[in-house]
C-alpha cells in the first residue's frame, strides 16, 4: 500500500474511532481512562497523527462495544510487508521523530545500513527465501534511511557496540564501505555516532538493540526487538527506565572523535583485507 493510501486509511480509522466514541456520548479523556491510554493519545489516534498499538485496538473495541472493528481495521492497516508486523508501528514512527536515539550490540542500525550490507544480512536471516523478497526488504530498508538526508531530519544519535564494527557481514568489502559510510554522515554531521569499546565491559542491555524516539507533540517512545518479535515501549515510566540505561551506555562509550578513529581504522583494515585477498 503506497504511502498516501496508508494515511488515508489511518485518517478514516481516527475519523470512525471519533465517530463512534462521540455516539457513544465519551469524551478523549473518559475512552482513554476506560483504554488506560490518556485522552491526549486517544486525540492523536483521531488526528491519525499517531497509530495505536493493537491491545489499546482491542480495547477501544471492548469500550465502544464495536464487535472487533477497530482489530480487524488495525490488522489490515498495520499489515506493511516491506516490515516484519511486530516492527511495522516502530516504522511509522520514525519519520514523525524529531530526536532518535539508537544503541546496537551486533549489527548496523536499519537506519544506517548500505544496500550491500542489508542485502547480506537479509540473505544470512533468510537462506532460502526468493531474489525479490531479499530486494524488497533491502528497498524498504533504504526507504527508512532517506529521513537522515531530509532537511527536516530527526536529531539522530547512534551508540554501537565494538562488535558491531567486528562482525565482518558481507565480507571485507562490504564491511569496509559500510563504516566509511557511518563515519562519512558523522562528518557531515548528520548524526553523532559512538562506539562502546569491548573493554568497557559489562553494560546495560548487553547483546540486544534499542531505539528512542522524541516527537514534537507526543511523549517519547522506545522499541526492543528480540528473535521474531518487538515491543514498542510509550509508557512514560518503562520509556524512563530505558532511557536511563541507554544513559550509561552512552557514558561508557568512547568520545564522538575517539570513537571516529576507531570506525575509521577498522574500515582500514577491511580495505586491507580486502586487496590482500
């Protein structure tokens, strides 16, 4: 579903949600107490300024005693397949962020992957699967990029694991391409980019990934991903406790230019590699 048709959709969703919840004779704030979201949420779902996640879907429909319609519409809309559907609400959100936030411990950020080191993760995660599936989801990706080379582009701040710059996917070529491009935006100043070294140790969040993302009028949000699975986190005290653990991911991690350096000759030594091979 193109971009434009997907807005439209949602659109209708927050103009039916506030249809009903007005026959209903409901205020936003007393539908979001019944939801256990605040009024201010409910507003936005109307406004389609934001999506829900799906159990407030279900309970919007226990409330309304809708018979499952705002589920049924959700499941249809949310069901993007350039993006696997436990990450497909993280995504939309990305574009609306004013501020992202992002630590990896293993691999590139979606955000700042090459189309050569997408497509050989892809292939790793889908050995079997057909060209033009691998094609989309490397296209997708790329898509998502574009927000970091707009003019209105999010604050975007990435802390990556040393092990990120290890992991040789895709080869030493790819590898090295991938890191000149990481420290090529961060020259340019198009993000701020550190990396926590293997010997800082023991960290928060250890072996797992997380993104933050600010927005002008909404509250903050954090998604964690796991194996075949996301949890996209907006209550105010979950988002709290990540956020500080992100915190001390950040203060462990070399400076901006330490950690510059660092990208900078392990992108090297992959460009050795390579030409010696």
């Amino acid at each position: 579903m193109a971009n434009a048709s997907r807005q439209a959709a949602w659109e209708f969703w927050g103009t039916e949600l506030k249809r009903r919840r007005e026959d209903a004779g409901l205020t936003q704030e007393a539908l979001g107490r019944a939801a256990f979201v605040s009024g201010g949420y409910i507003g936005q779902f109307e406004q389609a300024i934001r999506k829900p996640q799906l159990d407030v879907a279900v309970r919007i429909d226990e409330v309304l005693q809708t018979d499952g319609f705002f589920e049924r519409t959700w499941r249809k809309l949310i069901d993007d397949k350039r993006y696997a559907d436990y990450f497909a609400a993280a995504a939309d959100l990305e574009p609306l962020a004013t501020k992202i936030c992002e630590f990896e411990s293993m691999i590139v950020p979606g955000l700042l992957q090459t189309a050569a080191y997408a497509r050989a993760l892809t292939l790793a995660n889908n050995p079997f699967a057909a060209d033009k599936y691998i094609e989309d989801t490397v296209h997708a990706r790329l898509d998502r990029a574009v927000i970091l080379k707009e003019a209105t582009r999010p604050l975007y701040w990435a802390v990556l694991h040393e092990a990120v710059l290890r992991v040789p996917v895709g080869g030493p070529v790819v590898m090295g391409e991938q890191l000149e491009c990481i420290a090529q935006l961060a020259r340019e100043r198009k993000m701020l980019v550190q990396v926590l070294p293997f010997a800082a140790g023991a960290c928060p969040l250890m072996g797992r990934m997380l993104t933050l993302m600010e927005f002008e009028d909404s509250p903050p949000t954090a998604y964690t991903e796991g194996v075949y699975s996301g949890n996209l986190l907006d209550d105010p005290a979950s988002v709290k406790r990540v956020r500080e653990s992100y915190d001390q991911i950040r203060a462990a991690a070399l400076s901006p230019e330490a950690s510059l350096t660092l990208i900078g000759s392990a992108a090297e030594d992959y460009k050795r590699c390579a030409s010696s091979t």
